[in-house]
C-alpha cells in the first residue's frame, strides 16, 4: 500500500506564494517509490493550480473542505462536483477545525462525505480526540463513534475512496505531538474497527495518516509504525523543505 503525505495549508499562502511552494516541491521531490503527496491549498487557488500545474508535476491537489449539498440556491458553497470539474481529487473532510470553529456536526460530516464520494473524490476523513477526552480515557470510544458515524453511507465498494486522519486535537498546532506508540495504538485500533465494520481486507487496504504537530524530527519515528501509512501536515507543509523531508521520511519508512 502507497504512504500518503498531505499537506493541509489552512488560510495561508498567497495565490503566488502558493505556486512558488508547489514549484518547490516539485523541484526537490525524490523519486516517489511508495508516496503519494498531496497539498490543499486554500480553495479559491484550487483551479488555477489545477489548470497552469506542469504535467510532471507529483503534487496532486486537495480541497480543505466541501459543501454538505450538491447544486443550488446556497450562496458562498462550493460543491464536491465543482472540486472535480476543477481537476482536483481530493478533500479533506471532518477537520477538527472544522467542526470546533465552524458548527460541524456529526450529521454534516457524515453528509459532506457522502456528497463527495458521490461526486468520485478520495476522502481525506479526520477523527480526533481532545484533551480533556484522553484524559478521561474516552478516546478509543470516540474515534470509534466519529468513524462509525462518518462511514454510516460509505459501503464495502466505495471505501477505496476513503483515507483516513487520525489528528488528536490535542496535537494539532500545539507543537506537542503523540508519541509514535500512541499513534501506533490509535492507528490499529481503527484498522480493527474497520475490520469489524467491513471486513480484514478493506481494513488492511485503507490509509491511516497521523496528523498533529509532525515534523521532521519526530516523522521517522512515526511513519515507522506499523500503522501508519503517512501524515496530515499542517505547519511543517508551508515550508518547502521540511515537507520535503517529511516525503522522505515516508519513502524510508
Ligand atoms: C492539521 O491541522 O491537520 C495539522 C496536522 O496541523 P499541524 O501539523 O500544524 O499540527
């Protein structure tokens, strides 16, 4: 199975400086043996980037987010049919952020992967845990909760659409990350969730990225782990080199 490395940019870059980032990229990428890299650029760079990206370019594109509904009267919504008529492949879906700041409720989460399933874009699906969660030891009861629900319309067939991101929040932006172990731990107690909610084979075969505060000090220790088959960057990924080092470490894992 192929790492996966993703770069979640938030509301940062300019459209320039994002360009100049995914050139950068590019330039220094090491030959891809077992990585696929991804960015999610802010969405309103996403067709441009699709469109003027050079032919052999190895970054492919991700959106942060889509809307709940498909085509009609919501102004400001992006749909996940737009995302794929722009040329892009992927979204992020479920991102702590995204349902801290912004109302996020299971039921949405659950819609907005549906909705871009449907629409053919691989999903980039976060769980996560908070503080005060790990500390009561609610954690695995949790993740297992955020999964089941998110995944309540994605059948056996359509799961090789899915990736999932472990990202505890407690870790996100903080600087504070898991421990290899701890994220080993999580990592396979949602592969046995997945093997109880379909089957060994789709839980052997779908991704499990580690998110929160990796970088490249701590990446070979992670991405070694059994199971975990890459990362959900943020602040590592604005910076061309250290998410160049983050590409190698996954290609040593
Ligand atoms: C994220 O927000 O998905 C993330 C992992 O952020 P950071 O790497 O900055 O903790």
């Amino acid at each position: 199975m192929r790492n996966i490395v993703a770069g979640n940019w938030k509301s940062n870059k300019l459209l320039k400086e994002g360009e100049e980032l995914i050139a950068d990229i590019n330039h220094g990428m090491p030959s891809l043996r077992k990585t696929d890299v991804i960015v999610a650029p802010p969405a309103p760079y996403l067709a441009h980037y699709a469109a003027n990206g050079s032919k052999s370019s190895h970054v492919m594109l991700s959106a942060q987010q889509c809307s709940v509904n498909s085509a009609g009267a919501h102004t400001g919504e992006f749909t996940a049919e737009m995302l794929k008529s722009c040329g892009v492949n992927h979204v992020i879906i479920g991102h702590s952020e995204r349902r801290d700041r912004f109302g996020e409720t299971y039921e949405v989460v659950r819609n907005k992967v549906k909705e871009a399933v449907t629409a053919n874009l691989h999903v980039l699906l976060c769980c996560g845990e908070s503080l005060a969660v790990r500390e009561e030891q609610g954690h695995f009861e949790l993740i297992a909760e955020q999964l089941k629900d998110a995944l309540m319309h994605i059948g056996p067939e359509l799961m090789a659409n899915i990736t999932i991101a472990y990202e505890p929040i407690w870790a996100i932006g903080t600087g504070v990350t898991a421990t290899a172990d701890q994220a080993q731990e999580m990592h396979q107690f949602i592969r046995k969730q997945l093997t109880s909610s379909y089957d060994s084979k789709i839980a052997k075969a779908t991704r499990i990225l580690y998110g929160g505060s990796c970088k490249p000090s701590n990446a070979d220790e992670i991405f070694g782990k059994p199971d975990v088959n890459g990362g959900l960057i943020g602040g590592a990924a604005l910076d061309a080199e250290s998410f160049l080092a983050l590409i190698s470490a996954s290609e040593a894992s």
